[in-house]
C-alpha cells in the first residue's frame, strides 16, 4: 500500500473494480464464460490481476471490492487465489455502471461515511505505476476539498474516434497548489476530422476513472438522476435484488456526470490505454521489426502490421498486411485491422453457440 498518502485520506480510500464486461471486441478469444479481465493483454498476466495490484497499491485487501457477476466468482477467484473472498461483490443483475456504482458507493458508506471512492476499470493499461499512486491520492484530497466528482483525463497522443473526450473549463488548485479543471463539456466518441480538432484545441480523454466521496456521488444521484435515485431508499432497506430490478440501465457518464455540475478533472501523469478492442495490442505489446504483433505460437513471413493471437494451434502468415487473425477455442477469426472496431456488429449476426465460444 502507498505509504505516502495525506493521512486525512489514506484511511478513507477505497477502491472499487469495475469488473462485469464481456469484453466483445476481443472475441473468440473473450466470451462471456472467459472475459478480457481474464486474457492477458497488457502484460505476462491477465488484465484482472494487474489492476488488483494495481488498486493494492493504495489501500489494503479490506478496502478494495471487485464488482462482477456471479457467472465469473469462480473465473476470478481461480485467478486471484490470495483476495479475501468478501472482496467479490456480486451485482444482482447488470444494468450499467451508474446502479452499479450507487450500490457500490451505499455499502461503503455504510462502512464509513466518510469513504472516499476509487473506480477503476478492469481492463487498463496504466504505467509507470508509481506516476498512478502518487496522483490518485492528490485527487482524492482535491475532490474532498472542493467537493467534486473527479474523473482522470488522460492528454491526448493521437485524434482517437474510440474514446469520449473532456473540454477543461476553469482551473483548480487546492491548498497544496494541485491543479484541475472544471468539466467544461463531455463529448462522445468523434468522428476523425471532429477528434483532430478536438486535439488541437486541447481536449482530454475521459479515461473512466472516477474520484469522489460517497457521500457526494450519492447525493449527485438523488438531485440528478432521478430515475435511479428514487430506489435509493431499497439499498437502506437491504433490498438490494429490488433496486437492481427497478434501476435504469444507464452508465454513470449519462446519469450524474453530464447532467451535474459538481464535476472536475485532474490530467494523468501516466500512459494509458483502455485496451477495448484487437487493435490496441499494437499499442500495448512489443512489435516485431515488421509491425507485426503476435501472441502465442506464430509465424509470419514477408507479412506487416499484423495482429495474431494463436491461444490453441500454429499459425502461419505469408504475404498478407493488416490483418487482425485469432485462433482459440477452436474457432479462427480473420479480419482488416480497419474493421476490428465493428467486431460487435459482426457477432450480433452470429449464431449464439459460436458467440459464447462454441
């Protein structure tokens, strides 16, 4: 755990692990049976288990929660063999991350009132890894002092169409000189003319990682998001099966963050990457001379900027450029990098048994 925290905020902090997506642009290779929290696409271990880790370096065992569904306790416990098995919180049913999060945010509350929330998503790159400890206790101390929701934005180093970006409003800077922003505007994915101009002009990736207390995150919902609010009083209750079955599916971006004007932002000091589809392999794994990014047993010949992953079989390459190829679960994958972003469309036309992985 970060020893450097403030003390007003290392016994606080909490961290919750958004941990419940199926991962559908990584198929075959992700099912819902196996999700990409579970492959290893980051680094020599699965995602899930570097950002346990990762969350371990802020606060200890007993403060950090893994938010998932009940097809998947067996996957993760297999995967993270020493997490305390209290550490799994089991959502009732998916509905999106804002219910999520606001049932999340009512037991730590209960827990301590005080509590200062971390949500992290299961599937990022993030390094260096002490450039993340040092800024998210920062920002926790800057959203309690000005009683924000924060998010994390990363600077942008490419006109990227995949992800939501953030226009900084008014600056912030707290007792200690710690810079941020008012959220002056989130905007949805761009289309390319529209992302490179929101580069130049100095917009921010939203990266999905959010800083708050509790307490303000839920009294956000109540005066916000009043479709989700309103159930509120059944987590008072203990009815936690009722408020997911009347929740909204929603995500947390659309009910409280674009509608509140309780929210900021701090730039990251690290490189990261949402790794949300095949073609992020090229950024997150080592390149062959010829661009060629290759997981398993491969073998390319005058082949270039290719994407393979090979998890049950050879393969072999001759001649081709830019093709995203993937062998697992006994089923074969072959598509233009180009269109790996569309993989969602291709699957809704499959057949369920070859979507669940055969």
């Amino acid at each position: 755990m970060n020893s450097s925290l403030p003390r007003d905020i290392e016994g606080h902090l909490r961290i919750a692990i958004l941990a419940g997506g199926i991962g559908s642009r990584f198929w075959p290779a992700s099912t819902p049976a196996r999700p990409k929290q579970l492959l290893a696409l980051a680094s020599e271990r699965p995602l899930i288990v570097d950002t346990l880790e990762r969350a371990r370096g802020l606060a200890p065992d007993e403060r950090i929660s893994i938010l998932t569904g009940e097809h998947l306790v067996p996957p993760f416990r297999s995967a993270l063999p020493d997490l305390p098995h209290d550490a799994i919180w089991v959502e009732p049913r998916a509905r999106g991350t804002a219910p999520v999060l606001a049932w999340a945010a009512h037991r730590m509350a209960r827990e301590d009132p005080d509590a200062i929330m971390v949500s992290l998503h299961a599937d990022h790159l993030i390094e260096p890894e002490d450039a993340f400890r040092t800024l998210v206790p920062r920002a926790a101390a800057l959203a309690r002092q000005e009683d924000l929701l924060l998010t994390i934005a990363v600077p942008p180093d490419r006109p990227e169409t995949g992800y939501g970006y953030i226009r900084p409003g008014a600056e912030i800077v707290n007792e200690s000189g710690f810079r941020g922003w008012r959220v002056g505007a989130f905007v949805e994915k761009p289309e390319h003319e529209t992302a490179v101009r929101y580069v130049k002009d100095g917009y921010l990736w939203n990266s999905g990682i959010f800083i708050w207390t509790v307490s303000r995150f839920l009294e956000e919902i109540r005066m916000h998001a009043p479709e989700l609010g309103a159930h509120l009083p059944l987590l008072d209750e203990g009815r936690d099966e009722a408020f997911f079955e009347r929740a909204p599916s929603i995500s947390v971006d659309e009910a409280v963050l674009e509608r509140s004007g309780r929210v900021g932002t701090v730039e990251a000091t690290f490189r990261w990457d949402d790794v949300g589809g095949w073609e992020a392999l090229q950024r997150t794994t080592p390149t062959d001379e010829w661009g060629n990014a290759v997981m398993g047993e491969v073998h390319t010949e005058e082949s270039e900027g290719c994407i393979v992953w090979a998890e049950d079989g050879p393969v072999v390459l001759f001649g081709v450029e830019k093709l995203v190829v993937v062998r697992s679960g006994g089923m074969t994958l072959v598509l233009p990098r180009e269109r790996a972003a569309d993989l969602k469309s291709l699957l809704a036309s499959l057949p369920e048994s070859l979507r669940r992985g055969g």
